[in-house]
C-alpha cells in the first residue's frame, strides 16, 4: 500500500502531526488570536506610518497649535501645491499633529519592546543554564539576582537611566537589567528539574560534553516558557519605556514615543485631553493585546492544558 493511501494521521510524520496539532490549538484560543491580531496591525501602523496619511510628527506649527480633533488646515506638498489636511487626533501645545506623533511613536515602543524581550530571554537564558546546571556557581549568581529583584524595575530604570545620556539605547539597557533575573529564575528551575532526568543522567555517563548536553538536551525544554515570558516582558517593557518618557527621563521629545506625547499634553489636560487621550488608548491596548497573546500561548503549550483539552 503507497503512503498516499493510508490515513493522513498515519501517513504523516510524528513532528508534522504535532506542527499540526499545535497550529490548530493555537488558532483555536481566542486569546491567540486577538492579540496576535491586534500586534500585528499596530506593528503595520509603525511600519506603514509614511502611508497613512500622515506628516512629519516633528512639524511645529505655533499658529495651529492646541486645536481640537478633526481640525484642517492647508498644507505644502513637496510639488508646491497646497492641500487640505485634517488634524484627525488634534495638534499639541507646539502645533504638531498628534495622529503622526501617535502612529509614528508606535514604531519606537514596539522597537522598545521586542528588543527588551529578546535581550532578556538571551542573557537570562546563557545565566540560568549556568545556574542550574553547575552547583557552585548557583549559589553565588542567584543571590546577585535576587539583590536585582530586590529593587522595584522602575526605580532601577530611573537610576541606570540617570547615569547615561538620555536615548533609545540607554532606556533599552536599563528596562533590560530589571527583566533579567526573572528569566534567569525560570531558566534555573527548569534546569533544576531536568538534570535529575534519566536522559540527561544517561547522557553525562556516556561522556556527553556540558554545551553540548546543555544545548541538546536542557534548551529545547525552555524554549515553551521563555516564549511566554517573553511576550509578558515586552508588555512590560512597553509600559516602562512610557512612564519613563512621561517623567521626562526616557526617550527625547523630538522622538514621538506614546510616553513622551503624553508627557508633553499633561499640563492642559483639563482643557485638551486629546493629547494624552489617543497616545493613551494605543499604549492600553498594545499592552494589553501583548498580554492576552502571553496568556494564550501559556495556556496552549503547557502540557496540563494539552491533556485537558
């Protein structure tokens, strides 16, 4: 009998069914889906923010400042003529259209935290696996992460943040060091659990080197988790960046941020809250979609929740 007759879950190989069976279960979690959704059209508005109808976010406009949503006026094109343009979020105390600053300051926060994410699950990853897996070295590396964890995360980016020059790659290091310990706490304890496994003590006995039992047989076991974590981190990392900006500390002004946006509109917002409100609105919801897409992929792939469903 050809394979092509047999059933297709016997034909199939074992790694595809599972690619199959995980896709399904994925697309079948509703919180999956509407974060991702949701991730995935913000991520296209900062990429297509020149497309979308938009100006240059650092325009300054003094005679056009502080109008109301949906306010127009006439604008230049590059060919000299003029055209209407409508201010579809306002303009802010120095005459900028907020709707360009609000789709552009996308770009940076999502910039912000996906590289917070990755450089965290990376260097928390390399010192878990050291942790968990060579004793003398856990005692020492753990308790210098739980001095780190000891120190509130904004409190510890304000002050790495206060002793380098403002900008996108100081903020990314100081909400980095925060996030740290806590992927090295999950790295250790699923290290702790699986070095006392059969096949990892089989391993060691026939002369497997450490990197290579590390990498062959610990790593792919927190892949699963670290992906969680990381969709959690860069929510995390999100919202910091945007209190930073807010007290003044984070990203520049002249770099539209939902953060900084907001910053700049808090003194009038009893009398135009349409600077804060939008700015606003896009960081709640990029949070909160980060975060429903973390809940769902932490439902899908622990492995109770595969045996329950």
């Amino acid at each position: 009998m050809s394979i092509e007759a047999l059933p297709a879950e016997i034909a199939e190989s074992p790694p595809a069914a599972r690619r199959r069976s995980m896709a399904r279960m994925l697309l079948g979690n509703w919180s999956v889906v509407i974060g991702a959704a949701i991730v995935v059209f913000l991520a296209l508005v900062g990429a297509l923010a020149p497309m979308l109808g938009t100006i240059d976010p650092s325009e300054i406009n003094p005679v056009f400042r502080n109008k109301k949503p949906g306010a127009e006026r006439m604008i230049r094109t590059d060919d000299g003529k003029e055209v209407p343009f409508v201010h579809r979020f306002g303009t802010d105390t120095l005459g900028r259209d907020v709707y360009s600053r609000v789709v552009y300051g996308a770009r940076v926060s999502l910039i912000i935290g996906v590289t917070v994410a990755a450089l965290s699950v990376a260097v928390g990853l390399f010192i878990g696996l050291i942790a968990g897996y060579i004793r003398w070295l856990d005692g020492i590396i753990m308790r210098f992460m739980d001095g780190l964890m000891a120190i509130p995360a904004i409190l510890l980016a304000m002050g790495v943040v206060s002793l380098s020059r403002a900008g996108l790659l100081a903020v990314v290091i100081a909400i980095v060091i925060p996030e740290i310990p806590r992927v090295v706490r999950l790295v250790r304890a699923i290290v702790l659990s699986i070095r006392e496994e059969p096949y990892v003590e089989a391993a060691i006995t026939v002369g497997t080197p450490t990197p290579t039992l590390l990498v062959r047989h610990v790593l792919p076991n927190t892949l699963a988790p670290l992906i969680v974590q990381g969709t959690f981190i860069c929510a995390n990392a999100i919202l910091i960046e945007a209190i930073l900006s807010f007290l003044g500390i984070g990203i520049p002004p002249e770099t539209p941020t939902w953060g900084n946006i907001m910053a700049e509109g808090r003194s009038l917002f009893r009398i135009y809250p349409h600077n804060i409100f939008y700015p606003g609105v896009f960081l709640a919801f990029a949070v909160l979609a980060i975060n429903m897409l973390g809940d769902g992929l932490r439902d899908t792939l622990d492995p109770r929740f595969a045996k329950r469903v």
